[in-house]
C-alpha cells in the first residue's frame, strides 16, 4: 500500500483543498511509526506497547486470535434505508475475523468502551495518578486541536465543513452537541 501512495500524485495544489480520507492517512501515520521507530514495530505493535499497555487499556490494531470472541459484531437495523447495495459488502467486511486480525491503521482499531475512555483521558491529563500517564503535553494538545483548517472550507470529498486539527477531527463548530472543544473521530 506504501508503494502506491508514495508513487500517487496530489489531486490539488497543497494547502488549497482539504479531502477526508482516512484510509491515506491511517497508512502513512502506520508507515511514519515504522521508519521512525528503532525497533522498527508495526503500528499495532508500536500503540498497543506505547499507549495501550502501560495505561492498562485495551486497544488493538491486529486484534490478537484468541480474543475474537469478544468482538461485538456490527448489525444495522435499516440497512436499506441508510446505505446503497454497495456499501453493504464494506459493512459485512468489518465483521470478519481476518479483518480484525490485520493491521489496517484509521480502520480497525478494536477496544472496549472502558479503554477508549482511558486513551482519551490520557490525551488530556494523567490518569490514575501517575504522572508519566499523559500521552500529550498542554502545548502539544492545543496545537492538534487547532483547526488548520480554512473557515467555512467545505470538505473535498465529504461535501460538508469537517475541520481537523493535527489529526483529530475538531467537533466543536459542526457538531456543538459533543461539548466545546470536543475532538477525536472514529
């Protein structure tokens, strides 16, 4: 996949255009990991040994074999009424085993509510008490969650405002329901 972003050319002019696409970002953030990282860990590796283990979450890109059993499945109640005939076979592969298992960066992150709720605190604050728990210092945190986004740009691929910091999608304009300075995507 990293052969074929790297030989693409950019559909617009940089700085000019913003396009969601998660599938493109998720595999060069994975990619970034791998080269920068001295143990050269895939990005499974790298945020399960990073992030998730010592703040006691669980949260996997590559979800281990033995515990697919505790993977909720994905069920729409209306999948004809939301989605078109072709976006149902994208929704049956979320729900596959070998999906679950493969690392597939912005994708197939698989936790539990507990721990998602544990990652997030800790991009904020430390949590239990441990002062080494905080995965982004104030300084860091405001500048992801800065929109570098243009005012009123209207998304490129989505048709609508979607505003995104270094990384996080910022919420607080487009979807005030999630509280001010809202951010994350998922």
């Amino acid at each position: 996949m990293i052969d074929l972003l790297e030989q693409e050319r950019p559909v617009w002019i940089p700085g000019h255009a913003q396009g969601y696409h998660a599938l493109t970002y998720g595999w060069l953030a994975g990619e970034l990991i791998r080269r920068v990282d001295p143990q050269k860990r895939t990005i499974g590796e790298f945020i399960r040994e990073e992030i998730a283990d010592p703040i006691q979450a669980e949260f996997y890109i590559g979800l281990p074999q033995e515990f697919e059993q505790r993977v909720s499945p994905l069920i729409l109640t209306d999948v004809e009424g939301i989605l078109n005939s072709s976006m149902l076979t994208v929704y049956r592969f979320y729900n596959e085993a070998q999906t679950h298992q493969a690392e597939i960066p912005a994708v197939n992150g698989i936790t539990n509510a507990r721990s998602l709720a544990r990652i997030f605190a800790s991009l904020i604050g430390n949590i239990d008490d441990r002062k080494d728990s905080r995965l982004l210092q104030p300084e860091i945190l405001q500048h992801a969650t800065t929109s570098n986004t243009l005012p009123n740009e209207i998304d490129a691929i989505l048709q609508i405002s979607f505003p995104f910091g270094m990384g996080f999608v910022l919420y607080e304009q487009d979807f005030p329901m999630f509280g001010p300075k809202s951010f994350g995507h998922s």
